[in-house]
C-alpha cells in the first residue's frame, strides 16, 4: 500500500473504496497502522494541487 492508493473492500457485503491516508507504528502494540479514508465516487474531486487554494478558499467561505 502506498499514500493516495485508492482500492475496495467488502465489508458485510457491502463494496467500499478507501483511500491510503497515512501509516504510523502504534506505541503500544507495536503493530504498523494504515489510516483510511472512505471515500464517495458520486462526491469525489479530481482537482489539479495548483488549484487547490482557489477551491479550499471557496469552501471555507
């Protein structure tokens, strides 16, 4: 798994896509642990990064 990896899982039947947000070691267990986002197709933004502060500045407002 790499940051931003978009991928499915099946969860009590149910396809769900996630994406790879972050990795971190818990302290204590010291298991790696993958932060997850879900993530909604229908209200999913492909945005270019340059035009990322026009879009934040517009939510925000």
């Amino acid at each position: 798994m790499h940051k931003g990896e978009l991928f499915s899982v099946n969860i009590e039947g149910c396809s769900i896509t996630v994406c790879v947000i972050d990795f971190y070691k818990d302290g204590d267990i010291g298991e790696e642990i993958v932060v997850l986002a879900i993530i909604d197709k229908e209200h999913t933004l492909h945005i270019p990064i340059n035009n990322l502060y026009v879009v934040n500045k517009k939510l925000l407002n």
